[in-house]
C-alpha cells in the first residue's frame, strides 16, 4: 500500500464527509484504482465502512450519490462469497443498519433506492436471526394507504428466502385481503401487480401444506385478470414466467379452476395483438401443466375439449413458414431457412404434446385434424401435417399403428406432392415411421415404400440426402431377407449419387452404403466388384483437404464392407485401405469415421488385426482423452470446441467430440474383446483412460460404452497370465486391476444419474466379479454390499414417487400403462443386483450369510400389494441360490421359504412358477427331513402344471420344465415317501424336456442315477417302465452339450451296453425287430465291446434317435 492510499483509507471513514463523496464519487466513475481501497477497507475496518455508507443514506441530499451509496451497502451485506462482510460486523452495527434500512425505507421516495433497500433488507434477514422490528414494519407495510410501502412490502417478501417465507407465512396470511386488493387494481403500475404476483407465488410454494394453498385458490382469478390486464405490456411476459414455476412445483394448485385458467391461457395465445414471446409463455404455461405427469397425472385430459382445441391452436404454429429459396441447396446453414420462430416452436410443441398426453388420448384427434391439413390447397397446411406426424409418431407409435395403412398412404402420396417442402418432409417423416414402426413398417409395406424412396434419390439434392438416409432407417438388419431383393436398384441409385458434385449428396450416398452393406451381410458378396472401384477411387484419389471427411467416410464404408463379405473376399483390399488409414491418421485429423472403420477392420479379421495396433492406438487414445473446453459455458451440441490433438488443435462441435469419445471406448471395448490376451499391452493404458469415464457427467453415451470395457480388460489380463504372455508379476498387477476396476464401479452407481445405466453398471460388475471371484475378500464383498443397499435405497424412493402417482384422482389407464414402463429398469436394478447376490453366494457359500442377513429386509418373501412379480421372482433366485450353495445353513430359512415357494408356484405369472419350481427341487434335493412335511402340498402343485392343457404353449414351457425337473428331485430323494407306483410312470411320461436346455441336462442326470442305483421303483414290476428309459436316452438330439453333458452321454452309453447284458433278450428283440438292417448295424456297433471306449458320436445318436422312433410305434413301447 502506497503513502496515499493509507492517507485516503485513514481519511474515508473520519469524521470529514469531503473524503467519503470524494472516494464515492470516483468510484462511480472509474472503479478500478478505488476497488482496491473498499477491499482493504472491508478487510481492515468493514463496521466503519458500513456505517459511513449507512449515514449517508440518510444525510445526503443527492439521490444519485444516496443510490450509489444504497447500492455498495448492497454489494458489502449481502455480496457473493468473499465480497460479502455482514458476518464481520459487530452485533451493535448490524442493529444499526437494520434500523437504518427500516427508516430509510419508510422516507425515501427513489424507486431505484427503494429497490436496493428492499433487496438489502430481504437479503439480511435469516430464520434465527433476531430482528424485532422486522414483523411490526412488514405489516405496517403491507395494510399502508401508502402504494410505496405496500410495494416495498411485495419487493421485500419477494427477495427471502424459501426458509424465511415458510417462517414468515403464518403471520403474513391475515393480509390476504391486501394481495386481492392490488391484483384487481387495473390502475396500478403492471411492474407494481408484476411484484404482488411474485409475492403471491411464493406465498403459494412456500405454504407448508396443500390445505394451506387451498386457501388462497381466491386469489387465483385476482392473478388471473392482472394478466390479462398487462397482456399487451412487457409486464405480461414477467407474470406468465411466475404463472410457469407454479404450474412446474404445484400444478395441482390449478385443478379447481383449471377451465377458468386454460381458457384465459388460451385467449392470449390465439390473440394476433399480443406479443408473440407472450403468446409462446401462454402456451408454454398449458403444456407445463400437461407434462405434469408426476404431480398431476391425467388431470389435462379431463378437461372438456381441451385436447382438440390445444392441438389446433399448436398446429397453427407449423404453418408460419416460408419458401425460402436457399433452403434448396444442401449446405447446413440453410438447413432451416424459412423456418420462423413460430414454426420452430410450434414443433417442439407438437412433439411434447403428444409425448405427454400419450397415444390413445392424442391418436384419433390428430389424425382428424391431420386428415383435413393433407387435404388443403395450402401446401404449408400439407407440409405441417407432415411435419406433425413427423413429431406425434415418436411418442405415440403403439397407438398410432392402428393409423399405420391410413398414414402410409398419405406419406407416400405426398411423396409425390407438387411442391418440394412437401415432398421432403414426406420423406424426412418416411425416415421417422422407420424407426417407430420398424418391423410392421418394413414387413408389410417394403414394396410401396421401397421404389418411392428410390425415385426420390432422382429429385433435387436435398431430396436425395434424406432419400438416402430413409433407406438407411427403413431397413432392419435382423430382415436381409427384405432388402436383398431391392440390392441391384438401390446400388445402383447410390452409385449415381456417388458421382455428385456435391459433396453432402456423396456423403449421404456412402453413408447408406455403410448401412445397406451391413444389413445385407453375405448377400453383398454378388456386388462387391461393382460397388468397391467407386469407393477406392475417392479413397485413393479425393485426397486434398477439403475431401477429407469424404475419403473418412469412404473408409469406413469399405471397412463395413470388408466386414459384411468376411476377411477372404476382403483380404486384396485390405493392405491398401490399411495405408489410407494410416496416412488419415498421421494427418492428426482423426475423426469418428476413421474410429469405426478401425472398429469394422478389426471385427473383420480378428486377431489378425494385431500387427495394425501400433498404428491405430496413438490416436485412437488421443481421441479417447478429448476433453470438453470448460471455459465454454455453453451445453448446446452445436457450440464449437477448440481442443488438442496430436501435435495441432481441431474445431469440434461438442456433439461430435462426445460421439467421438463414446465410438474410441466402443472400439477399445472391441480389441479387448477380439485380441483377448494379445491386447496385454494396451490394458493399463486403455483402463486409464476407460475408468475415469465411467463418471463422466457430460454425456451418457460415453458412460454407457466405457462400462463394457471393465470386464474386457480384466478377461484380457487374467487371459495373459494364464497364458504366460505377460510378465513376472501379472498376479499383483491383475489384483490391483480388478480392485481398482471394482471400486470405480462401485463409486459409478452413487453418481450415476439415469436408472437404465445403473442397471449396466450392476451387470458389469457381476461379469467382473465372476472374473476375479478368487481375489475377492470381506473388505471387498462388505464394500460391495454398502453399494447395494445404496441401490436398493434409491430404487425403493423412486418406487415410492411411482406409487404416489398412483393415488391421484386423475390417474387412468394410459398412467397406469407409462407407470408399467417407468417401473421396469426398476425391476432391472433388483434382477442386476440378485445377479450380484448370487455370485457372492456360489463365490463365498456360508461365510456370506451375515452379509445376507443384513439385506433380509429387502430380499425376504413377501406377497404385498406393492410387489410386483418381477421382484418376487427375484427373491426366490437368492434364496434358491442359498439353498443349492448353503445347504448346512439355508436350513434356518426352510419353514419361512417353502409356504412362500409353495404359494408363488400357483402363481399367474410364469416366471415366477418357474423359479419357484426350482426352489421346491432344490429344497427336496438339499432340505432332507425339513422338507418331508411339504412333500405332498409340492406334488398337488406340480401335479397341476404337468397336467394343464396348456403346459407346454411358449409362456409357460420353462415353468413345466421346472416342475418336471422338481419332480425328478422329489423322486430321487424322497422315494420312499411317495406313491412311487403313480409317481414315476407320470414323471417318465414327462420326459424327455427340450426347452429349457440346462434343466434337459439336470433330469437326464438325475435319471441315470436312479438308473444307476437300480431304483425297483424306476423300472417298475418285471421292467415296465425300462423301454421309457430306454427311450429317453436315446431320444437325446445330436446337438451335443445343448441337451446333455459329454459326461451324462458317455453314462447313458454305459447304461445302454449294460442293457444289452442284463435285460430280458424278449424286450430288447421286439425293439430290434423294428430297425432297418442299416440301423441294426450301427446299433450293434455302439454296443459291441470293441466300442467300449468310444465316447458317443452325433452320427451315432443319430441311429439311436431312430431306435426310439421305431420302438415307440410298438404296444409294448406305448404301454409305459
């Protein structure tokens, strides 16, 4: 500090007032140099500065240096952070002022004064704080004659906080009259009604209950008509806003007079003198209460015409367009020309309208409405229908595909229509029925559609990009079957537009090859010599800067390529697309095209890949570790980026950087997956980039495709070491992996924001866990278990919400079918995290029950109202994983599981039947003499679903293999406590099953060891049941270990041979006496003793499989 600046800072709070206007006065010209003097002052004498500005509030005669000084007190009392001294004043100086503000207040005339008093005085007052004067000021406000305090009033109350408001409320209601007063005051100033309404909204937030808001529904037509008073002034606009929050926090608020409201809203809307923004708030305000789902499901739709007229009204919106010619061209800038603010609105409109109100409310008043728009003269009328269908069918389609024939007649028509915006947004909407209509879309009506979308790409340039891209969404790569015919036209068109001049047509061009190429698969393999001389041309040739995105597109369409015709064909062609790669590469311009085409290559030739790694990793990383310019405040996908890579920088959208850095994880996840242990290399590497991204906020896509990566990386280490390709210490490294890749997962389901991607982070974290099952110990298993209860916990809340929304009165069917959807990746989370539970158990067995025992709560049986089956299906896999794992101590939890096990397997839903049968097996194979009480209430029930006539339809199959498994366990384990004589002809008769492959195996094991043991009960009387058996075991299909074990299949041999020595030569010659002499041949070679050794053959089972289809058309076969 200089001589003179300690000779002011001494000077300023004397007793002179010269120095203090001097110092003022300065500031408010240049504040630079004195900004520094108030902040030394703040810090070494902040009561004698307040109090200087204080005084001087009230002595000074000038309004402008009285403001100047109202607005530096302002800044010091109630400043962001550090700027801020209030807290540093003494108790005697902070009284001063409260006293100074309140006098002040009362005598000072100056609006802008007063503002800064009111927002000081509002600002400083906490719920603790102890301030007398306070109560008896705000009510001498508020019931003054004096429009300047009652203003004050509303200024002051405006600026507390929520927690002052809620304490201040009950003391302020019984000035209800006054806010009625000034709202019906048409001759106040708008900005003056503007404060009243603010103060009344807050009013309304911040009571402490419904009941409470429910009497001040009186002031709403006084709010109301104060905005309809201002409609024509700026004013309108700040009170709609208010109007928005509180139809956003408590929608309900407006349910009484919700006719009244809506009307007025809409009168300003349709009003053509109002302002437009007014007229977007008016609208924005209807839709805020339609999209209230959680607060105020279903309560628009009640509301009489509502739906009808709401929709017109937005409608109206999509026809301010115009034909602007530039639009024509196929540069993006014009993308939107002739678009007008209204118009984009009013599709944003269109689209959150539909999605709110749903399918089945909207449909049919749509397409009425949409009927007579496509019957217009008016091509905007016809444009906007399309357009409309364009934004209803994204949220509406499972109501709308009833609408399907109507809606592709009129799109398809309108393909023809004479003007070009016509006819482009009826194919921009083909593109959008596409995704939403898929399989229907593509199966039925791939023949009208196909030859429009083909002639379009004849039209003008716009016309054919989106042409091109329709094809890319019109056809499924799960249907080539479709596509293949149409192959010979469609490559043909792209190839014309290959050879545009404009650049954006061959890219839409290539761009559909990418895709056709993928769908088709094999089939492209007929065309590969047509279409690849085109693409290498721009590879090859296209090589100056401005094509450079061009040939990155090329290469990667050939990439797809190569992948859809196999290495073989592709192999010519890969070491020069290889060269291309790396000379983009080293341009240090690599883009997303150049990542998939890395991707493709790579899938394409699998481990062969190997010796590109060195080429295609720098910069693959680089793009990987793009980071955001965090300067940038600006979300918008569109904002540009100014980011390091390689040597240089680049200008990248931000949509793009983030599409970039989720393909780079994408393609990461691939070489771990594809090089397996040869991957070694790059595992630290790649996990260090990966595993920070599993909390990257800016974008979920990244997140979603980092998480894969976990459990590739540890497969690839743990490969490694168990190869002996990585080094000494693999063990410690791969430890240290696994921990750290575990933790980050866990960490990631505390910040993970989206239900959907929590649910794929508990998958991952089970595959890794299974991984690395050997390393795990109680430290991490009791980690893992406080990630659960978080989950659970958080799940359970969202629940709860879900379930509130039920108790609506306006909840209805269609809430009730959003609810249904809203509740599934809630039912995911439980089934990941059972997934999770169940690892433990097989890893830890018994020493996992206190961890169990801490989530009984959550994971016990239960048959509420609130459970869904989903959850109780869950439930019943943990305690079946117990059982079959814990045998010893599950028994503690027999008497609580088989009533409910016994229970859930009468249950409607199938899969809870079927994993309730597994239970009752496990605990008949496991529970002993706890489980004899139950013995018969388990056969009435399985005895029903063997039984049903519609046991073995789709829904149901898993649940009668379940049961039949079951009963193979009661009959191995409990046999001397059944009627065997019933019991086993009816589970023989069962068998053999054929859906659910793992339990197929479990019964033909346990038959072979009942047949091992030679059960009397088994073969029954003089071999009764023994050409079953024997026609099980050679009923087995040659599918190998899709039905049984190569262990069973070598008992079931053995048990054949023994047949051969020990059963009466009779049954076995009426058997034999039905085989071609070909089959008798090979059958006697299975059996012959030179064979003994022989494990069983496809070709054999084959022959053995014919055995049983003769011997089961004898009477002696048919008798069992």
């Amino acid at each position: 500090m200089d001589i003179s600046e300690s000779t002011q800072m001494k000077a300023i709070p004397g007793p002179e007032s010269e120095p203090f206007e001097t110092f003022i006065y300065d500031h408010m010209e240049r504040s630079g140099e004195n900004d520094s003097i108030l902040n030394m002052m703040k810090l070494k004498d902040p009561d004698s500065l307040a109090l200087k500005l204080s005084d001087f509030l009230s002595s000074s005669q000038n309004s402008d240096f009285r403001e100047k000084c109202a607005k530096i007190l302002y800044e010091l009392l109630v400043g962001d952070g550090e700027g801020c001294i209030w807290n540093n004043l003494s108790s005697s100086t902070q009284s001063t002022i409260k006293c100074i503000l309140v006098v002040r207040i009362r005598l000072e005339e100056s609006e802008s004064i007063i503002k800064h008093l009111c927002y000081s005085f509002s600002n400083l007052f906490l719920p603790s704080d102890s301030w007398p004067e306070l109560l008896p000021f705000l009510h001498e406000c508020v019931n003054s004659n004096s429009n300047k305090l009652r203003d004050s009033f509303f200024l002051i109350f405006s600026g507390f906080s929520e927690g002052v408001c809620q304490t201040l409320v009950p003391d302020i209601m019984i000035s209800f009259p006054v806010f009625l007063n000034t709202l019906n005051d048409d001759i106040l100033d708008p900005q003056v009604r503007v404060g009243v309404l603010t103060t009344a909204v807050r009013f309304i937030l911040y009571l402490p209950s419904s009941n409470d808001r429910e009497w001040f529904q009186n002031l709403l037509p006084a709010m109301l008509r104060a905005l309809t008073d201002a409609v024509r002034n700026d004013a309108a606009q700040n009170m709609l806003n208010l109007f928005i929050e509180l139809a956003k926090k408590e929608p309900r608020f407006f349910r009484r007079q919700l006719v009244d409201v809506v009307s007025d809203m809409f009168e300003i809307a349709e009003d053509k003198s109002v302002k437009e923004k007014t007229k977007h708030l008016a609208v924005e305000f209807v839709l805020t209460l339609v999209e209230a789902k959680k607060k105020a499901p279903g309560m628009m739709k009640k509301l009489p015409f509502f739906t009808n007229r709401c929709f017109a009204m937005i409608l109206k919106l999509l026809l301010d367009i115009e034909d602007e010619p530039s639009w024509y061209s196929t540069d993006t800038e014009h993308e939107y020309a002739g678009e007008t603010e209204n118009y984009a609105f009013g599709e944003k409109c269109v689209e959150r309208f539909s999605a709110a109100l749903g399918g089945k409310t909207i449909a049919s008043i749509a397409m009425e409405q949409l009927e007579a728009y496509f019957d217009s003269p008016e091509w905007e009328k016809r444009h906007a229908a399309l357009r409309a269908f364009y934004q209803i069918a994204e949220g509406s389609w499972k109501v709308m595909i009833k609408y399907l024939e109507k809606i592709v007649y009129a799109v398809l028509h309108s393909c023809q229509d004479p003007h070009p915006r016509v006819r482009w947004a009826a194919m921009v909407t083909i593109k959008q029925l596409s995704i939403d209509f898929h399989w229907e879309w593509q199966e039925e009506y791939h023949n009208q559609v196909v030859p429009v979308i083909v002639a379009a790409m004849d039209d003008f340039p716009r016309m054919q990009i989106d042409a091109a891209c329709a094809l890319r969404q019109f056809f499924d790569p799960t249907m080539p079957e479709t596509l293949v015919p149409y192959l010979d036209q469609i490559l043909n068109k792209l190839l014309v537009l290959l050879q545009n001049d404009d650049q954006m047509v061959q890219k839409a061009a290539i761009e559909a090859l990418i895709d056709i190429a993928e769908f088709s698969n094999e089939h492209f393999k007929n065309f590969y010599d047509f279409v690849m001389p085109d693409l290498k041309s721009i590879l090859i040739n296209a090589n100056d800067k401005s094509n450079y995105k061009l040939r990155s597109i090329a290469l990667q369409c050939i990439s797809n390529i190569g992948l859809a015709v196999g290495k073989e064909k592709f192999r010519d062609d890969l070491e020069k697309v290889m060269e291309v790669l790396k000379s983009l590469q080293e341009s240090d311009n690599t883009n997303i095209h150049i990542l998939k085409a890395c991707h493709s290559i790579c899938k394409c030739i699998g481990k062969e890949f190997l010796p590109y790694m060195s080429t295609v990793m720098p910069p693959l990383v680089e793009y990987a570790q793009l980071e955001i310019d965090k300067d940038l405040d600006d979300e918008c996908d569109d904002s540009i980026h100014e980011v390091k890579l390689g040597d240089g920088r680049i200008r990248i959208t931000r949509r793009d950087l983030l599409d970039g850095k989720s393909t780079a994880c994408n393609v990461l996840v691939l070489f771990a997956q594809t090089l397996q242990e040869a991957f070694y290399p790059w595992i630290s590497q790649a996990a260090s980039i990966l595993i920070p991204l599993l909390n990257f906020s800016m974008d979920y896509d990244v997140r979603e495709n980092a998480i894969p990566a976990m459990s590739c990386l540890l497969c690839s280490a743990k490969l490694s070491e168990e190869k002996g390709i990585a080094q000494d210490g693999i063990q410690l490294n791969f430890k240290q992996l696994s921990e750290e890749i575990i933790l980050a997962l866990g960490e990631a389901l505390y910040s993970e924001p989206e239900t959907e991607t929590c649910t794929i982070i508990l998958s991952e974290l089970n595959k890794c866990l299974k991984i690395c099952s050997p390393l795990l110990n109680e430290a991490h298993v009791r980690s893992i278990i406080d990630w659960i209860k978080h989950v659970i916990r958080e799940s359970s809340l969202r629940k709860g919400e879900l379930i509130d929304r039920e108790k609506s009165e306006d909840f209805d069917a269609e809430e009730a079918d959003l609810l249904t959807y809203e509740k599934e990746p809630e039912e995911e989370i439980f089934s990941n995290v059972v997934d999770i539970l169940i690892t433990l158990i097989e890893t830890f067995k018994d020493a996992f029950l206190p961890f169990h025992e801490e989530l009984s709560s959550d994971l016990m049986p239960m048959r509420g109202k609130d459970e869904t089956t989903g959850e109780r299906t869950q439930r019943i896999r943990t305690f079946n994983a117990f059982m079959e794992h814990c045998d010893e101590v599950a028994q503690k939890y027999h008497s609580l599981y088989l009533p409910f096990l016994l229970d859930a397997s009468n249950d409607d839903n199938p899969d809870v039947r079927q994993a309730a049968f597994c239970g009752l097996g496990l605990c008949a194979q496991y529970g002993g003499c706890d489980f004899k009480p139950f013995i018969g209430e388990a056969l009435s029930r399985i005895n029903v679903v063997i039984r049903h006539s519609k046991a073995l339809e789709p829904d149901n199959v898993t649940a009668y293999d379940s049961a039949v498994s079951a009963l193979g366990c009661i009959c191995q384990f409990h046999l001397e406590d059944i009627d065997s004589v019933q019991i086993i002809p009816a589970w023989l008769n069962c068998l053999p099953i054929k859906d659910d492959m793992n339990k197929a195996k479990a019964v033909l094991d346990q038959l072979c060891s009942m047949v091992e043991r030679s059960d009397r009960e088994l073969l029954g009387p003089n071999y009764l049941h023994l050409p079953k058996v024997i026609s099980v075991f050679t009923e087995v299909p040659c599918a190998g270990d899709d039905v049984v074990t190569e262990e069973t299949a070598n008992r079931i041999i053995h048990l054949l041979r023994q047949f051969k020595e020990t059963i009466p030569p009779a049954i076995l010659a009426s058997a034999r006496a039905l085989l071609l002499p070909q089959q008798e041949m090979e059958l006697e070679s299975i059996l012959s003793p030179e064979q003994e050794d022989v494990k069983i053959s496809a070709r054999a089972m084959k022959l053995v499989y014919g055995l049983v289809t003769c011997c089961n058309q004898t009477s002696c076969w048919s008798n069992v």
